[in-house]
C-alpha cells in the first residue's frame, strides 16, 4: 500500500510541475503577444531621448483602447521589410497637415516646440495631410534618422505599430518611464 502511495504522490507531483510549466508558459506568450514586450534600442535616431542598446517595455495594450497621440514614441514594424522594427516620436497623426521648413516643423499651420531633438536640423518636407489610419513620425537625432520623411517608411500605418514605448529598464543607472 505504501509503494501504491509514493507512486501516486511522485505521479502528482510531476503533474502538478508539468501544468505549473504550461501555464507559465501560456501566460507569457499571452502577456508578452497582447500586453508588453521588452525592446531593444538600435541606432542613433532616437538621441538624446533613447541612447543605443538601451532595453525598454513596449506597451502593447494601450493602442487596443486608442490610438496613438502626437509626441508619443512608438515601436512599429518597417513598412518596407516588415521583419524589422523601428522606434520613432509620432509627430502627426491622421488628418493633420505637416511640413517642415529649414529645419522647423509645422503641424496644422502651428510651429511645434521640440526641445528633445538632438540638434537643428534643416531640411524641409512640403506641407502634406497625414491619411486616416496612419501616423507620421520621426526620430529625435532628425540629421540621423529614417523616418516619415523618406520613401522607404513614408505614412506608418496604424495596424504596423506595435506598441508605446513606456519604460527604459537597462541599464538600470538609466532606468525611467518615458513621458
């Protein structure tokens, strides 16, 4: 009776391992696919904001109840090769007009005040209406970065963005929340 016994408490005790590792799992994929996803920062384009090889959490769920506003910085996938992500400042969203002249950029007819920006830039980008359903962006490093003003990333259409960049993690000395 005793072997009968420690048969079943080892056979219990596996299962209750095995369905604790499931669920995690589960839980985990669930998570990390509709809620938050950690991010690692490549490239220079987001200076000073986000520095090289900094690792922050995406917020995934948040454009599920709204989408995104202007000044946010998002992660979404590059519309050229959409096996890659970007991270970039959403300047525009659907329906505004931008343009940037010598450097300085318009949204609806009104100079935007971009203190984040690594440093003056000047080129220019003839006024333009953001379509429905997409967003506009670029990145704060504007002398060094691929954004909205460039064929290949052009308008982001809102079902490419993954998500709001909220919360910088690594390393820990730089750990924040982003505005």
């Amino acid at each position: 009776m005793s072997e009968q016994k420690e048969k079943t408490s080892w056979q219990d005790t596996l299962s209750d391992w095995l369905i604790s590792i499931i669920v995690a799992v589960v839980l985990a994929f669930g998570i990390r696919t509709f809620i938050v996803e950690p991010y690692l920062v490549s490239g220079p384009s987001m200076m000073p904001t986000l520095q090289d090889r900094e690792r922050l959490i995406v917020n995934k769920f948040i454009y599920y109840t709204r989408e995104p506003k202007r000044g946010e910085v998002i992660v979404f996938k590059y519309p050229s090769d959409t096996r890659r992500d970007f991270i970039k400042r959403v300047i525009a969203v659907g329906g505004d007009t931008v343009e940037i002249v010598d450097g300085h950029t318009i949204v609806n007819d009104k100079e935007v005040k971009e203190a984040f920006i690594k440093e003056p830039f000047h080129s220019n980008y003839r006024k333009t209406v953001i379509p429905e359903g997409h967003v506009f962006v670029m990145g704060d490093n504007r002398n060094n970065s691929e954004d909205s003003r460039f064929k290949d990333v052009g308008f982001v259409n809102l079902s490419l963005i993954k998500g709001k960049a909220s919360v910088i993690f690594w390393p820990v000395s730089q750990a924040r929340a982003l505005p």
